[in-house]
C-alpha cells in the first residue's frame, strides 16, 4: 500500500558515468520491508556514540 509521500518519490540509479535512470525503491519490493533507515539518521546515531565500547564495528559512515 503506497503511501502519500511514496507516490512522490524518485528513486535514480546511476551509473559510473553518472547517467542517470529510474530505478527501484523500498515500496518496489514484495512484501513489506522490515526496517527503513535513513542515511541522516543513521550518521546522527554514529556521531552521538562516544563510547568505544559500544560500538560494533571499527568506523560509521564516513561524512
């Protein structure tokens, strides 16, 4: 079931010569997808952890 803003989306795929062409997004796929999380969200959540040890990998996003 879309929803409103799913019906205003833009999903691009590009290439390496960075020609662009309409690709497919998470409501493209079956069924429903388990978690969404987005790009800005998931550095704040990489820049608020200050302690080594939770962490689960050397190194977040790099921004």
């Amino acid at each position: 079931m879309a929803t409103a803003i799913g019906l205003r989306r833009a999903v691009w795929s590009l290439n390496r010569d960075g020609t662009r062409k309409p690709g497919l997004g998470f409501l493209d796929q079956p069924g429903r997808p388990s978690a969404v999380l987005r790009g800005d969200i998931e550095a704040a959540l990489w820049h608020g952890m200050t302690e080594p040890a939770h962490r689960a990998v050397a190194r977040g996003p790099s921004n």
